[in-house]
C-alpha cells in the first residue's frame, strides 16, 4: 500500500512507457542492485571515478537513447521525453547524486548543441553520444559565477572565420572527461550581447588545460582552462544574443532534473530510517511507539508524497509547453526551488528520529544527508529561483485566463519546443489558468480547505498591501512574501495530481496540515521583517492558522509509514 506511492526496486514496473524504456529503466536498476551496497558506499567514501557506470551507460545505449531528441536521432527509441528523464533521475538520485551528476551535466552540455542550428556540431554530438561520450557545459566562472554578463572567455578572431578562445572556466562538472564541452565567451572585437559566442570545445585538445577537480568527490567539478584554443567555423554553436537565451534555455531544460533527483535520494533514505526505527527497541518499546517519532516519519512521508505528486505534474505542463502555453516557466523554478528544498527537510525530519545512525559509514542515509543539501544550490540558489518565481505572482494569482486542462503527458514523444524556446524574456506577460478549482474539488478536506483560506488572504494581500515601491527593492522582504506564494503554486500542483491519481484523501489531509503550518510559519517571518509595513503585519497575523486536527486521519496515515518498514534493503 505504502511502497506504491514511492520508488521500490524490487518492484519498480513502469508498464506506461514503450518497452525500450522499461527495458533501459531495469537494466539501470539491476546494474546498481547487482553491484550491492558495499559497493556503492566503498566507490563514494573513495571518490572514485565513475568508469564503470559510464562503460555500463555506454554498451547499454541508455544516455544515445534517452538524450537524443527525435531530430538528430538514428532509431525510432531515441527522444528527448521529460517523462523518462525524471524517472531516470529519480533511479540515479536512489542510489547516488554522483551518477545523476555525470548525466545531468551532459544534458547541459547538449543543451546548447540540440538549439543550435549547426548541423555539423550537432551530428558530432549525436555520434559522441552513441559512441558512450559524456558532455560539460561550460558556462561558470571562477570570478564571476554564472554571471554571464560578465564571461572572462576571450574569443579573438584568426581572420579564417574562427576563433582563438582564451580562458578559464569553473564548477564544470565532466570536464575530465567530456567528449564535447559547450561553452560561452565573448568576443574581442564586438562589446555587448551581440559579442556572445557558444561554442564546442573538445577535453581532449591539446589547448585544454585540466586544472584541477575543485571538489572532493567522484562528481568531477572541473576547473579547465583553453590556452588560444582554436574554435573552427563549425564549432561555433550560437552567436550573439542567442547565445546568451541558449544559456538561459538550457538551464531551463536541466534545472528541471534536480526535484526527481532529490526524491530519489529522499526515498532510499526513508527505507533506511523507518526499517531502523521501526526495529528498534528503545526502554522496551520500538522507537516508533513514541508519539513524536510518529508524527516526524509521518511528516516526512507525507512531505515525500507531495514532492512527487507536484513534480510528476509539473512534467506535463513542461511537456505541453509550447509559444503560446510558457507556464512551465513557473512551474520549472519551483520544482527546483521547493522540491529540493522539501526534501532537506525530509531528510532533516528522518536524521533527528534516527539520530546518530545517520552517521554510520555502512549506510546509505549518511550519503544522503550530504548530497540531498547539493540540490537547493545547483542550476540557481533558491533565492534566485524565488525571485524568479515572484515575477509570475499577480498573473497567477489575480488574473486567470481559459486555457484547455493539461493532459498527463506519459506518451512517448519528443519534446522539441525545449530547443526551440525562443529569447529569454517576456516573463511577466505568461498567463495562467485558475488555481481555484484545483482547490475547489477538495474543499470537503478539512486541511485543503483551510489552506485555501490562506490562499485566499494571499490574493487579498497582492491587491491591498503589495510591496510599494521601496520594498520592491527589497529583496529580503520579498522573499518572504515568494515562500508564500510558492506554498500556493505547489499545493495547486499536488492537488491536480491527486484527482488525477486518485490520491488516498487521508494521504492528502495530513499533507495539507503540514502546508498550513508551513504557510502560518511564513507569516510570522513575514510579521517581523523590518520594513514591513503596519498593515502588512497586521494581514500577517490574521493570516496565521491552526490546522485541522483528526487522529483518525493520523493513524491511517502512520499505517502507510510503518508499512514501509523491511519492503526495501539493497543487497551488500
């Protein structure tokens, strides 16, 4: 009952995709449960380089097939489908970020080459591809960070129609070992953005300099550095200001990757931490009798469940997306932001139940732990995915418009348009469909119904006491106010999910308590910021509320947690 709901390898069945699929998903599975778990923790305490899951991907096909859009495919299996990509993700982040990391920065180094109207450089990375070849994505700066106004990488032109590139670039994970590394300069000749240039560079010039691996860990962060490398007409990917939306499109595409990652690590790590508590006994009793044990792990759970539901919905609208339907730009951020987030906080929930068994060097939770705090900082901070996401607030909130319902999207076909998203801009004209009836059609849960009574004094807020114009400036203040509007978008996400899958409503009701918890702990903050106003204060308390208590509802849930206990060990 309970393990239906979370990722299980023993009996992970994805019967909604085509048989190549299933075949890869198992394949992937079955290679990480053959290699056992002594295995997996001895290759992450050594930092060892992951050769052999690489060689394993390689004679597989797995990263030619699910990475290579129908456009430049050579078989009728290869596509790029978002569907298939999460739940690859979400095996990779079960059993180690260090494998999610080597193929989701080869998704953004193909990013720039599948945009690209190249045809040379995109057949190189077709055949690099099915040759087993990993990819980098060469954009960070030790200097200036992702801070790509301000690139130190040097083009200068040779008279030929190329380029000789000078420069350093940091942060670039692969680049030990890519095949083709994407990465953005500038020109000498040409100031401004018409000046960008994108272009492939291969690891294995002479002219790359290796610098060094700047963290401590199998994932190969690389610091390299190009020493007048020569860039060739048909190396040049894109030039001016579409360099500069290829930049921003592709982390578009790959920060997506990052809300399935983190739930894979937070499932395995919830087998480990309830078949713990769950078996030991503690002054004569299991360490799950204690109330407070119960309400942690059910937390939790239920917080991993929500995770899920909005992250598989978040999947169709990126798949729907098109010109006219650009939504996924908010729905995009927030995986990124409030997944991952939501799953340090999973984790944390599990770690004080289980306390120092989370540091034991023969489990996987101690991995967890540290990898599971990675996600939130990768492809933007938080901060900056919440201010993104502010941009999208009053449309979403106040001014709907009638758009056809978004279908589940687990057919196999290949999502185009996210190589073809056009310029980076125009965010504040996406327009949304109404949030209210996702909420509408649970009114009759008590804890749905209260957080839309918090819902709702947001929409007030927005149209009474919004930001005035030096509050905009703000930033500290307005990231309160985005962790409130986030809580919403991700319970409308949840809550379609749910009818959709006809989400067990105890399930849903405790999930909800936790959300108005979360959003009254906002308000608060909210409350004591310093330049917030009286009457925002004052909206800020009157907003606060007590979720809807049922032992009933409680119980039924913890069934679902204890279940969990011993319906997953991996093999050593």
């Amino acid at each position: 009952m309970a393990s239906s709901l979370l990722f299980n390898p023993h009996t992970y069945d994805p019967t909604h995709f085509d048989p190549e699929t299933r075949r890869l998903l198992r394949a992937t599975i079955d290679w990480f449960e053959d290699r056992g778990k002594r295995r997996l923790i001895e290759d992450y305490r050594s930092r060892a380089w992951l050769g052999d899951f690489l060689a394993f991907a390689a004679k597989e096909r797995l990263f030619a097939t699910f990475l290579t859009p129908a456009s430049a495919a050579a078989d009728e299996d290869q596509r790029w489908d978002t569907a298939r990509i999460a739940a690859l993700n979400e095996i990779f982040g079960f059993y180690g970020l260090d494998y999610w990391y080597a193929w989701q920065v080869t998704v953004l180094g193909l990013g720039p080459v599948w945009q690209s109207d190249n045809t040379a450089a995109r057949s190189r990375a077709a055949d690099l591809l099915s040759q087993g070849e990993v990819f980098a994505f060469g954009l960070s700066e030790k200097t200036h960070g992702a801070d790509i106004y301000s690139t130190d990488m040097l083009l200068e032109p040779d008279g030929d129609g190329g380029f000789r590139a000078t420069g350093s670039k940091y942060y670039i994970g692969n680049g030990n070992a890519a095949g083709l590394v994407s990465v953005f300069g500038r020109r000498t000749d040409i100031d401004g953005p018409d000046g960008y240039v994108f272009f492939a560079a291969d690891s294995r010039h002479p002219a790359y300099h290796l610098v060094k691996n700047v963290v401590d860990s199998s994932k190969f962060v690389s610091e390299f550095r190009l020493e007048e490398y020569p860039v060739a007409p048909e190396d040049v990917l894109h030039t001016g200001r579409a360099a500069f939306d290829a930049a921003l499109n592709t982390v578009n595409v790959g920060k997506f990757n990052l809300c399935t990652a983190s739930i894979g690590i937070c499932e395995h790590a919830m087998y480990e931490a309830v078949t713990h508590a769950h078996n030991r006994i503690l002054y004569g009793r299991p360490v799950t009798a204690f109330p407070h044990v119960r309400r942690e792990l059910a937390e939790a759970y239920v917080r991993l469940v929500g995770m899920k539901l909005f992250s598989d919905r978040a999947v169709d609208y990126f798949r729907s997306a098109g010109p006219e339907d650009r939504r996924y730009l908010l729905f995009n951020p927030m995986t990124k932001m409030k997944v991952t987030t939501e799953g340090e906080k999973v984790v944390d929930l599990m770690w004080d139940v289980i306390a120092a068994k989370g540091f034991e060097k023969d489990n996987y939770f101690s991995q967890a732990a540290i990898e599971i705090r990675g996600l939130p900082k990768l492809e933007g901070t938080v901060h900056v995915n919440l201010a993104l996401i502010l941009k999208f607030m009053r449309n979403h909130l106040l001014d709907p418009i009638d758009v056809p319902a978004v279908p589940t999207r687990l057919d196999a076909a290949d999502d185009a348009f996210l190589f073809r998203q056009g310029p980076a801009r125009g965010l504040g004209s996406v327009r949304f469909h109404d949030w209210r009836p996702a909420y509408d059609a649970y009114a009759a849960v008590a804890n749905v119904a209260r957080f839309r009574e918090q819902a709702d004094a947001l929409c007030e807020f927005v149209s009474t006491v919004a930001p005035d114009e030096e509050q905009s400036r703000d930033l500290d203040f307005l990231l309160s106010v985005g962790q409130l509007f986030a809580l919403v978008v991700h319970g409308q996400l949840i809550l379609e999910q749910a009818r959709l899958t006809d989400l067990d409503e105890s399930v849903l009701d405790e999930l909800f308590s936790v959300l108005v918890r979360d959003f009254s702990g906002h308000c608060v903050e909210l409350h004591g910021k310093d330049s917030a106003t009286e009457r925002q204060q004052q909206w800020a308390l009157d907003a606060i509320r007590r979720p809807v208590v049922d032992e009933a509802r409680s119980a039924q849930v913890w069934q679902r947690v204890e279940a969990l206990s011993g319906t997953y060990e991996m093999a050593l």
